[in-house]
C-alpha cells in the first residue's frame, strides 16, 4: 500500500486556530481566505508558529 492521503482542513481566520491544533491534521486548504492578505498573512504567520511549538519547522524558518 501507499502512503496515507494527507487529512486538510478547509479553513478561515475564524476556525483555523483549532483546526491546526488537531494532531491528524497534516496540513490547511486556504480557500476564500487567501482572498484577504492580510488575513491569509495572520494565518500563515500562527500557522508557522504552531509548526514550531510541534518542532515540525526549525526556529528561525
């Protein structure tokens, strides 16, 4: 068998603070947020930090 499809999660600024603390989480669709920058930016910038609290992303990335 292959690999496992990676679980998303559809998200926007208002769920995606619970949505990627969901351990089986592997990554976020950002649809119509991406729409707003500095909303898409806000997201990305926790995202990052949350990648760092799990140690998935090195500090300073």
């Amino acid at each position: 068998m292959g690999a496992k499809p990676p679980r998303l999660g559809s998200v926007n600024y208002n769920n995606f603070k619970d949505i990627i603390k969901i351990a089986e989480v592997d990554g976020l669709a950002i649809t119509r947020a991406a729409l707003n920058p500095s909303g898409f930016i806000r997201i990305i910038r926790l995202v990052e930090q949350e990648a760092r609290n799990r140690k998935i992303l090195p500090p300073g990335n």
